[in-house]
C-alpha cells in the first residue's frame, strides 16, 4: 500500500517539476529589444516606476478593506 503511495506522490513531483520546468527563470526579464535606449525618454513623460507603486498602494488598500468587510461580516454573522 505504502508502494502505490508513494509512486502518486512521486508521479505528482515529476508532474510539478515538468510543469515548473516550462516556466521561465525570472517572470521580470524583459528584452526590450530596440525599444532600450528610448525607455529614458519615455519614462520622462510617463513615470512607470511611480505608476507602478501608486497601484500597489491602491491594491493592497482594496485588498485590506475586503478583508474588514469580510471579517465585520463574519463577526456580525455569529453574533
């Protein structure tokens, strides 16, 4: 019985790390390609890195005001 539990077990592994193996190293290297030496300019008009920020602020605020809401309910819910 402990032999076909571990052979599930090892088969799913060999099944993760396939599925993990497609994926590429780093989901953050981009290539720009010929777009690299414009990148300053246009960063000029459009701050990317502070665009950037400013919606990860807003959706960790959206994100904790659902975790309120869903624990006031739940409170309210057993009372």
């Amino acid at each position: 019985m402990t032999d076909i539990i571990n052979g599930i077990i090892s088969a799913i592994g060999s099944l993760v790390s396939g599925l993990l193996g497609l994926l590429p190293k780093t989901p953050f290297a981009w290539d720009m390609g010929n777009l690299g030496p414009y990148m300053g300019m246009i960063n000029y008009f459009i701050p990317f890195n502070a665009l950037a920020g400013i919606m990860a602020a807003y959706v960790a605020a959206v994100a904790l005001w659902y975790v309120v809401r869903w624990a006031l309910r739940f409170v309210r819910y057993i009372n």
